[in-house]
C-alpha cells in the first residue's frame, strides 16, 4: 500500500501551515513503519524532507472553485500517468495515524474504493474526505467525481455524496462504507463518533491548535512527540 499526501497550489510553494503539516505526517508515517519509497508527496513543486521527494504533478490538478477538491484532480492525474500502480491510503495533512494498519487492512471486499461517511447508511452517504482507500481500478470512478466537480462546481465531498444518492454509473457498487475507525473526527456534528468506532482507533482527524484537548486520551507517545517537536502540544 502506498501512503499518498497531496498539495497543490499557483504559487508553486507552502502556503499558511501545510509545510509543516507534511513534515509532521512524514515524520509520523516514519515512527509508524512507512518505507520512504512508500510515501508519496504530490505537489506542484519541488520538495524532499527526510528522503520523500516530490511527485511533481501539473500544475492544471489546482482546482480553483474548491482548492481542497484538488486532492480529486491529483488523484484523476496519477493515475491517468500511470504513477500509482499500488492500492492506497490518501489523507489530509490534519488526518493522523495512530497505529500501523495491519496487512490487508482495510479488507474493501472486492470493492474499488473505501470511504467513511458522516452518516452511517449506505445509500445516504456523507462523505468526509479526509481519509480515504482506493485500488487504481476506481479510476474511472474517479473521473466521474472530477466531471460532476466541474460541471457543477462542486467540492469533491459534494459530489461523491450527490452521485451515492442518485447510485449514478451504479456507484455504490463500486465502494464500500468503512468504519469511522479510519478517520474519526468529531466535524459536521459526529460526537457520537467514537462510540461507533472500532477501537483502538486507527486515524485521528483532527486540528491540534482547535481541538486538541478533545482528542488527547487518544494520541500515542510517538505523535505527542512530533506534536511537542512542532510545538502544538506543551
């Protein structure tokens, strides 16, 4: 499996604190056992932090309606250049794992793609982006997502969401719903969350400067470590 963090941007560098976002990722990834040639790091620049190179993508995969909605557009460019050949894990630089995922892990079934929703029925899915499992063969899935993002402006969560409750192209037959074990986060009113989690809990989704204290009980030595390195944990 492939560890896939994306960033892309017009002007070609870092913006606010996604710099460090990555660095604390590749740093976390590493603690947890992640080879180096295992971490992909998609951006529209040039970029090399502890032996992970850039990927460097076009700058074209910068989706101006929805900039976070890019991460779709990164996703439909690799795999039409052939650079993801692996299943994969792709995550936001605010989505943490907390343990190693077993081998195998997530089992999709047969499935293409695993997404965590917000709601827990199958035909009414709210997807949350931030933690996501896909097999290269969810391509053209993933073109349908980019199509119906610029056809209607929407934000990738949008239409994935949007296209699960009309089932177009059969999509649901295509993903499977995981449990939220795989990106617990407590956003859009999911407090009861963690109670519906599998536990232990696998990635933690969440802001450290925000809410911290919330999700404190749950984070590992070695991520209070790369909290305390960055200091956003005293």
């Amino acid at each position: 499996m492939k560890n896939l963090l994306i960033f892309v941007n017009p002007k070609k560098e870092f913006v606010d604190n996604y710099e460090t976002q990555m660095k604390m990722q590749i740093d976390n990834s590493l603690s947890l056992g992640w080879k180096v040639e295992d971490i992909i790091l998609a951006l529209n620049f040039d970029f090399e932090y502890r032996g992970v190179k850039s990927v460097v993508v076009d700058d074209s995969c910068y989706y101006g309606k929805r900039r976070r909605a890019s991460k779709q557009t990164t996703i439909c460019y690799l795999l039409d250049k052939g650079l993801i050949k692996d299943d994969c894990w792709v995550h936001d630089g605010d989505a943490f794992q907390l343990l190693p995922f077993e081998t195998g892990e997530p089992d999709l079934e047969g499935k293409d793609i695993g997404f965590v929703s917000n709601i827990s029925s199958p035909y009414l899915i709210n997807w949350n982006g931030a933690s996501f499992f896909f097999k290269p063969s969810a391509k053209d899935v993933f073109d349908l997502i980019r199509e119906d993002m610029y056809k209607h402006g929407y934000h990738d969560e949008q239409s994935i969401t949007v296209m699960s409750r009309r089932n177009t192209n059969n999509i649901r037959d295509r993903y499977k719903m995981l449990n939220c074990t795989y990106n617990l986060t407590y956003v859009r009113n999911t407090e009861d969350f963690y109670d519906n989690a599998i536990k232990p809990i696998k990635v933690l989704h969440f802001n450290p400067v925000v809410n911290y204290d919330n999700f404190k009980f749950l984070i590992p030595n070695n991520l209070l470590l790369i909290l305390r390195r960055y200091n956003y944990e005293s």
